[in-house]
C-alpha cells in the first residue's frame, strides 16, 4: 500500500449524508477526502432525462422531495444558494386504493392516525365501529408503551386493525417498504411514540403537538431541478473549497495505524485521517469494520434491508381518465396487487407538467413481497401496468417507461433496532474511537435525516479552527 498524506477528515461514502459530513467538517476548517464507489456522487438522490415526443423531461428516479419542516435539508440547501430554486408540491391530498375504489386520507392525520372521528368516517376507508372507536378514543386513560413496540401493536390495541391497515400501514409502510407490525414504534415514527409516552389519549396528544393556529410551513419541498441538484451543487463546493472528492474507488478495509488513528484502504493506497466517517450502507461498513470492530460488523449485519423498484411511465394527457385530484394513491398490503403506491407526478409537481402528458412513478416491492428480484424489468413494468389498469383505468400504452431498481436499499426500523444502535456505537467506541457511522441505516431514512447524521458525525469528530 502507498501511503498519502493524512488529512482531518476521510468520508467513504459520496451520498447526501457522507457529502453533509465533509461540507460540515470543511466549514470547520478540516482537510478532507471523501471516497465513493460509484462512478457518480449523490448516492440515492438521482435524477435523469426522459425523452417524449420531441421534449425532454427531468425526473427524479429515487426521492423527489424532503420534509420542509425537518430543518437540515432546507438549511443546507441555503447555505448553497438554492433557496430560490425551491418547489412545494401543487396537491398534497393522497387516496389509498380499498374496496376497488380510491378513497381519500383523512384531511388531519398524523402519519395516518386520524384525529377528527367524522373527517374518518368521511373516507369510506373505515367502517361504522371502527369510527365509533376514534370517536371515544379521547377519553382513554390508557398507560404508555413499555419498552420499544411495533406500531401495528400499540396503534392496533389502542386505534383497532382498520386504522393499522386502512391508513397507517399503507403510509408508514409504504414510506419504508416495511411491515408497521413489525417496525419500530420510537425508530420509525418518534413523532408518534412521543405522543405515547405521555399516556391517555394519543389522538388528545397528537393534537396538542399542532402548533396553535396552524402552520404555514409546508410539508415537502423539492428542487426545480431534482433532487440531484443538491449533490451536484454541493459536490462542486466542496471541490472548490479544496475538498477531494474521488469517485470510482474501492475501499477494503478500516483499520488502526501505529498512532491509533484510523486508516482507510483502498485498492493500491492507504489513506491516515484523525476521523473517519462511515456513510454507507449498513452492510458495507460492516465489511470495513469486520477485523477493527467484529461485534459492531456484527449488529450492523443485522439490520434488515428490502428491495424496491420505481417505475416512471410517461403517458399522453387524454389516455389517462379521471382529473387526478391528489399527489396519488397507496395501496395496502391486503389489496392482491403488485403495486404499493403510485405518485402522480405531474399533478404533485408543476415544473413536470408539460401540458401534453401525465407523469406517473409506481413502486412495488416491500419487507415481505421479494417478487420485484424475480423478474426482469419488463416484467415488472406490465404488471405495474395492468394494475394502473385496475386502479386508475390506464388501458393506453405510456409514451415513455423508466424503471430504476432499489436493491437493498430500505433499512428496516424493526422492534429493537435504536438498542442495537446503542450495542454497536458502544463497540465501535470501543474499537474505534475515531470511527463514526452516518446515512440512512440508522436513525432516519429520509434526505433532512441522513444530513443531520453526516454533519453529527463531522461535528464529533473535528475541532473547529
């Protein structure tokens, strides 16, 4: 191995969390390196051309979007100047397809828990008892969890099935390709588990987190250029604050130098820093670690993952029935369909909307439904189709198809899964005391969350200059 100068700071990972992680530590004034497999920085944040009938439209084939009230996505994205390309989705009223119709979320939820009883019963996606239940649910005296609990259990007990798997499953379980009777209560949904910790009525709870005269926050945000746009940009900055940003590089190994301080490997070289952060996947770094920290490789193996695939398809306007009233439509696991949910894009997004076609992104594939690793993209594109067939009555082939698989690419937040996080960040410390991990794996799944990990991460490991 040939060794390189040492530097503050070596991030392996070039997604949105190890690029946060060097903008962060580059702010604090620190040398860095980061280091990406891939022949391109961005990670899961990736958004390509698609060519219609003579236009071009650019579309997002992974997140489209971040939560605008999670402040670490918009923050970052103003102190790199793109506040003024900032979008909010036209619509954000979403249906779930039940009983073969698409029906309405209730218009105050919290992540599928409905908080009004008639704006429920107004859904037609519960029954008359199941109402009654939301109904009288503010008088509950019911205690709090004990320990962690999935959220199908404690929402099941406290709620009834039908609000599990009419409207919080198909949400929640749709946001992480994930079955909620198996997802973490405190992991997943903390906004929730917040509310229960404090006992009685979690609808009363929800409620009382509101702020007082509404928010005119909204929900989402994008960017006019895609998602990409974020990396792209920040990528550029921080090459031109003297960062080194390598792509194309296979790393093998974290290990320990004479000095203690860690040093990454990579195929010829090997590269000295006083930190190193980890912004891979959970699997990756454990076969970085394997020899440096055995028992943190161990618990970071066992983090579940699940494969999803993301179909963009492209049709003529007057081959697509109905107005498209919404952002589109989630479908419960129940249901006997291939498809989990379907955005439609051109309505939630005006800057996709050519005037002459609907854009529509279908996925399929969750915790227990591998049949998206079974078949070829073909395949998953004509079943996708004959269930938009079945839900929106779309019998005209699209103009345009895109399919972008997402192998392995959904941690699963199951029961337990923050003590494991305390297991292997116990040994790690231990272990590696310079080491940090960072990225979706771990405490959040969405772009705001994978941010806020890989700036955490710089921040423990540079000292300010």
């Amino acid at each position: 191995m040939s060794p390189e100068p040492a530097v503050d700071l070596v991030v392996v990972g070039g997604g949105v969390a190890g690029l946060a992680a060097a903008w962060e530590a580059v702010l604090l004034g620190a040398s860095v390196t980061v280091l990406e497999t891939a022949e391109r920085t961005g990670g899961k944040l990736v958004t390509s051309d698609l060519e219609v009938d003579g236009s071009v439209l650019r579309i997002d084939e992974g997140a489209d979007a971040f939560l605008a009230r999670v402040p670490d996505a918009v923050e970052l994205c103003r102190e790199l100047g793109l506040d003024d390309e900032f979008v909010t989705p036209a619509t954000g009223r979403a249906h779930v397809w039940f009983d073969g119709a698409l029906r309405p979320l209730p218009g105050q939820h919290v992540l599928g828990v409905p908080l009004d009883a008639d704006d429920a019963a107004a859904t037609g996606l519960l029954s008359a008892a199941a109402v009654e239940r939301i109904r009288s649910e503010p008088e509950s005296t019911g205690a709090p969890p004990v320990g962690d609990v999935s959220i199908g259990a404690y929402l099941g007990e406290r709620l009834g099935r039908e609000v599990v798997d009419h409207l919080v499953g198909p949400l929640v379980g749709g946001i992480s390709a994930g079955d909620v009777d198996r997802l973490s209560l405190s992991a997943v949904t903390p906004q929730l588990a917040e509310a229960a910790r404090r006992g009685g009525s979690l609808i009363r709870a929800l409620s009382d987190q509101r702020p007082v005269g509404g928010d005119d926050t909204p929900v989402f945000c994008g960017l006019r250029g895609g998602s990409a746009r974020l990396v792209e940009v920040l990528t550029d900055r921080l090459v031109a604050a003297g960062a080194r940003v390598e792509t194309s590089v296979d790393v093998l190994e974290v290990s320990s130098g004479a000095d203690g301080r860690p040093t990454v490997l990579t195929d010829g070289r090997s590269i000295d820093g006083d930190g190193v952060v980890l912004a891979t996947p959970a699997d990756v770094s454990a076969g970085l670690l394997d020899r440096l920290s055995p028992q943190a490789a161990e618990g970071l193996r066992s983090i579940p993952t699940t494969s999803v695939v993301l179909v963009t398809f492209v049709y003529d306007r007057d081959d697509v029935p109905g107005p498209l009233d919404g952002s589109g439509f989630l479908v419960p696991r129940g249901a006997g369909l291939f498809l989990t949910a379907a955005s439609w894009g051109s309505s939630k997004w005006a800057h996709w909307d050519d005037g002459r076609h609907v854009v529509l992104r279908v996925s399929a594939g969750h915790r227990d439904d591998g049949r998206v690793n079974e078949v070829d993209d073909d395949a998953v594109a004509a079943r996708l189709r004959a269930d938009l067939a079945t839900t929106m009555g779309i019998v005209a082939e699209p103009r345009a198809t895109r399919v972008s698989r997402w192998t392995g690419a959904f941690p699963q937040y199951e029961v337990g899964h923050l003590e494991r996080l305390e297991r292997i960040d116990a040994a790690l410390h231990r272990d590696a005391p310079r080491v940090r991990l960072a990225g979706m794996s771990y405490r959040g799944v969405g772009i705001p969350a994978s941010i806020r990990s890989g700036r955490t991460a710089a921040r423990s490991l540079v000292t300010p200059r």
